[in-house]
C-alpha cells in the first residue's frame, strides 16, 4: 500500500502471523487497523493526509477507517465489502491484518478471509455485547480451527472506561467462545479511536493489568511451519516441453527432492522425481512449502489437475463418502440430494448431499436434527462422490482439510473435513485397464445413456425395445434397463414416496452408468418425474447422459392406460400415482423431445434412433482418432 513502510530484510524473511479481524458491523474492525498502522509507525505522512482530506470531503471527522476501506461504496455507507489485507511490524515479527466484513451479507467474504489466517483478533463492543453477529463469527473461527483468539472490547470511551461492563462483556463473550472449542489467549479493552490500549497501555483503564493490543499479539505463538508437515502438492497442471512432461503446483506443505518417490492420490500412482523445472532455468534440486514448482517425472506415468503428490509414506487418504463440517451461505436452503461441486485444492469433485447429520444453533450452540440447512448456518452433512476422493482431516492438515462448495459458479459454502464415513473405507474401486477408448474402437460407438422419462402410457417402454432392437440389427452393444423390471429386483424393497421414487432412479443411474462405462448403451425407460431426480441421474452418469421427453397429454396416456394404472388411481386403488395424485415435472431443456401423442410411433422410432447414432457414433470416431494405437 501507499506510505506503508517496507520492512527490514530480516523481518522480512521472519515467519509471518496472519490475523483475522472479525466481528459484529460497527463494532470497529476498520478504525482498529488503522489505529494500529499508525500508533505501530507502519504510515507514512502522505496517507494520514489522505485520509484527512477524505473525511473532510465527507463532512466527517478523522475517519481512520478510510485507510483500508478502499471501495467507494464502502466509504459511502460505512462499512466493509471486501476482504482487505495490510502489513505491519513490531519489533518481534511481522503481521499481515485481514480486516473481514462484519455484515451479515457479506459472510461469503468473512469465510474466505479467514480460511488463511493463523489466529484472530475479535471486536466487540463494549454498549452492545456479544451480538448475534459476533457469535458468528466466533464460531466460523471454531469452524475453521482457529483457536488462538485476542478478545478487544473496543469503545471503552462511549461506556465511560467502566470496569464493571468490561467484565460484563468478557464474561459473555468468553462463555460463548469456550462452547466452540475456544479460549480467548487475552482480553483487552479498547478505546481505538483515541489510540486506548492499541500500541502502550492507557491511564485511563488503570484497572486493566493486561497488555496492551500490540503486546497481546506479540504474545500469541508464530504458526507452525508447513515445511515440517507431510508433503502435499496439488497438481494444477501438465505441460508438455520437447520430450518433457512437466507437472506443476505449488507445494502447499512439507519439501521434495529430487529422487524422491512421489504417490498421487486418488489415483495412486507412483514415480520418482527426475528433475525440478524452474524459471529462469538456475537448476534446483530441492524445493519446500510456499514454492511454485514443475516436476519431471521417471517414469512420466499420466496424472492430471486436481490429484495430489505426496511422499509414498505420507499419502492422504482417500473416499468417496466425507463428513463434512459446512457454513452455509447462499440464499436458498441446502437439502439432502443437492448436487454441488467440492473444490479441495486444486480438485473439483462433483458430489451429492447424502445427509444432512445436525444443524448448530447460533445462539446456543445446541444441535439438532433438520432437513434442510439455512443461510448463515452451521451444519454437519455427508457427501458422496462420483469418483474417490484425496483428503486431509482439517484437525491433522488444515490447508488441505477444508474446501468450498460450489454451485455453478458461485461460492456456497465453506466446509472443513472431518472425516471420511465408515463405509466409504471399504472401498477400493479397481482401476480398469481397458480404457472407454479402447472399448469405443472395438465397439464401433461410444457407451452412453438414453434416459426416456415421461408418463406412464407415453411410450418409453415401446421406444426402448424398439430402439434396443434397431441397434442391435446395425451391431451396437445395448440393454433396456425398464422400470417395471427394475422395480422388480434392484428396487423391489423400495415403495413411492419422493424418497424412494429418487432411490429406485439413484440405482437405475448407477447401473446404467456400469453399462455405459462398460461401452454400451443403455436405454432407460423410467418415469422419474421429479427434474431433481433426472438432475441426479445425469450427476452420476456423467458425459454420457442423453434426457428424451416423450410427451403424451395426458388424457391420451390414459386413454391408451395400457396396464389399468390409471383406472386404478382414479379410484383410489394406487396412492401417489403421477400424473393422477403425484406431480410430474416435464423437462425444461432435454436432449431430444417426441411427442408421440402428435407422431406416428414409426416415425418417433426413426427420430430417437437417428438421435442415438449422432450421439454415441460421432463420438466414437473422435475416439478412435485420438486412441492410443498400441491399445
């Protein structure tokens, strides 16, 4: 920043703290930083003056605030949007200050500003107390781990510098902290405008024995040094020079050397380091936490983004069912079934929500059972992946044991990992060695999913043998996969609720997925009347999920009524039948609609056997162009 002072070489090279400072909005996090900078000497003139003149413009007094909230908006409406960092130096260490919002809409960027922080300075006021706001935050703070916590009760002024309400707040607030797993390393009072008991201690708190803020933080224990932690490189990328395969990330804990053998996790496959690549080309032979670094392998056995290097004895382990720890952010409620993206290091992981465990109580810190998550709660669920997953438990690895979930593109929430379920433990999916190129090449298509969904009586059942028929004439692999039959044997213990109703499409998901990893194409013909259930079905089978509407009215599905369903429901004979006393949810955007109540059932036949070989043909020649020709 402007007028900040640089610090000397060794300070320099001494190992940093990272503070967050959280708390309720208003309670003065802004005007504390910058106090801070300018009793610690960290300014230099030209930004007092700057800051003068701001607050002048605005008919305000000496704002001090205005040193770090940058955007226009925030000076305008007083308080802070973003997450803003800035340095400053005692004579002991280093400090890089992460002011975070204390607005209740802008937790999203509160999260994110703390998910790096080694300990945490929280304000609170000395007129209002522990807030809801306040607790909060506190108890993102448990969330994320951090349990090195300066407790400032800030505006001693505005209550008269009273050491009876100082006690007040200390005892609130230390109650609330303790149940989150957290004991405040100090408590100081504060009068940050006036520069109170920020840098030496003040006359006017003469009961205050403590330190000042500046001693209180030069008192919390410097953050241990990744380098002494396992090794964790997350690969965010492969590039190819010359003859050379260079894996590059940057190393998030623990060192490497060359000659070391590596394991990447998931996939678990192993090589020694050949060489370090950096740039400018000084050769290196050993690199550690914090460095960006481009590693050659012997032999360039094939990994991608997002899986992890580690040392063969200190490898994560892997799942594909987490417990996760959340602090839910968007909008709308999180519920079991959604599908979101979990983004740990540099992996995405497509994931559903299998269960929502418990939901925490903000004010009481009391759990307890929900089926859904709120905004700004705090909740343990578990997750299911579609392929396994590396991780860290944030107790043992806390830069690799805490990620983001993601919606789209938006941040919804952030999660620390608890552990991996019992279950998933079990587990050990065998890697295939023939690969779905291979397959495709001997098969002459791709494997894929044809998922018809309709009412009963439009026609899914006609159009899947039909289909299954005609390709088998042109001498593709494919199965029907009928709801009835499945109903009969993998879903038999299943009845219609909305529960069972995504179980029984779940299943029918995973073992058309088989059938298409295997290279064939399976074609679905299952109600599945929910879009959230298509959604999950399309989750978990991937590229190669086709959604076909037969469309039929349905007046015409129940004249046609080809096995008395509807007759039956309409007296009352089948509860919860759709379309008669069960909603259906037509697809917004398939691949391909039929309409067979409008078109001969020869002509629908020829339009969903056309879609299918544009589909899966297409793809199996760009396969076969870019196959391995030793396979």
């Amino acid at each position: 920043m402007d007028g900040i002072v640089a610090l000397h070489p060794a300070l320099a090279a001494a190992r940093t703290l990272r503070v967050v400072i959280a708390g309720h909005v208003d309670h003065g996090k802004s005007t504390l930083i910058g106090r801070l900078l300018h009793d610690t000497g960290a300014l230099g003139p030209e930004r007092v003056t700057a800051v003068e003149a701001m607050s002048k413009k605005r008919g305000m007094p000496f704002e001090w605030s205005f040193l770090i909230d940058a955007l226009q908006s925030e000076r305008d409406q007083g308080i802070t949007i973003d997450t803003a960092e800035v340095q400053f130096r005692t004579p002991r260490r280093r400090y890089v200050l992460i002011d975070a919002p204390g607005h209740a809409e802008f937790l999203k960027n509160m999260v994110s500003g703390a998910a790096g922080a080694d300990a945490a300075l929280l304000l609170v006021d000395a007129r209002e107390g522990t807030l809801e706001q306040s607790r909060r935050h506190a108890l993102i703070l448990g969330l994320l781990g951090i349990t090195q916590v300066v407790v400032a009760i800030n505006k001693m002024d505005l209550v008269e510098y009273d050491q009876a309400r100082f006690q007040a707040v200390v005892d609130e607030i230390s109650a609330y902290l303790g149940s989150v797993g957290i004991t405040p390393a100090v408590v100081v009072p504060l009068a940050a405008r006036h520069g109170e008991n920020i840098a030496t201690r003040s006359a006017l708190m003469p009961w205050h024995d403590g330190p000042s803020l500046v001693e209180a933080l030069d008192g919390l224990e410097a953050a241990p040094s990744p380098t002494d932690q396992p090794l964790r490189l997350p690969v965010q990328d492969v590039y190819k020079f010359d003859e050379r395969r260079i894996v590059s990330g940057r190393i998030e804990s623990g060192a490497l050397a060359v000659g070391q053998t590596l394991r990447f996790a998931p996939s678990g496959k192993v090589a020694r380091i050949a060489t370090i690549e950096s740039w400018p080309a000084a050769e290196i032979t050993s690199a550690r936490a914090g460095q960006a670094v481009g590693l050659t392998l012997d032999p360039p056995v094939f990994v991608e983004r997002g899986q992890i290097a580690t040392l063969v004895e200190e490898a994560p382990e892997t799942a594909t069912r987490l417990k996760l720890r959340l602090f839910w952010l968007a909008r709308e409620p999180l519920r079991p079934g959604a599908r979101l993206t979990l983004r740990l290091a540099s992996a995405e992981h497509t994931v559903t929500v299998e269960r929502i465990a418990h939901v925490v109580e903000v004010h009481t810190l009391e759990t307890r059972t929900a089926e859904l998550v709120r905004r700004n709660e705090t909740a343990e669920i578990e997750v299911v992946g579609r392929t396994a997953m590396a991780f860290d438990r944030h107790a043992d690895l806390p830069g690799t044991g805490r990620g983001v979930l993601v919606d789209g593109y938006d941040v919804v929430g952030g999660v620390t990992i608890l552990d991996a379920t019992a279950d998933s433990r079990l587990l050990f999916p065998t890697e295939r060695r023939v690969d779905a190129a291979a397959r495709r090449i001997a098969n002459g298509h791709a494997g894929g999913v044809v998922w018809l969904t309709g009412l009963s009586g439009s026609g899914k059942s006609t159009l899947a043998t039909a289909l299954e028929s005609r390709l088998f004439a042109r001498g593709w692999q494919s199965t029907v996969l009928d709801g009835d039959s499945l109903r009969t044997g993998l879903g038999r213990d299943l009845g219609f609720s909305t529960e069972d109703r995504a179980e029984n499409v779940r299943r029918a998901a995973e073992v058309a997925r088989l059938f298409a990893e295997a290279g064939l194409i399976a074609i679905v013909a299952l109600i599945s009347p929910e879009r959230w259930h298509r959604a999950l079905a399309g989750d978990v089978i991937g590229d190669g999920f086709r959604e076909i509407f037969v469309k039929a009215d349905l007046a015409i599905c129940e004249q046609r009524d080809p096995k008395g369903l509807y007759a039956k429901a309409r007296r009352g004979e089948i509860q919860g039948f759709t379309g008669v006393s069960a909603p259906y949810e037509a697809p917004e955007t398939p691949d391909l609609t039929i309409d067979t109540g409008a078109m001969p059932v020869d002509a629908a036949i020829d339009l969903l056997e056309s879609f299918a070989i544009t589909s899966f043909a297409g793809a199996a020649k760009r396969a076969g162009e870019d196959a391995d020709p030793s396979i």
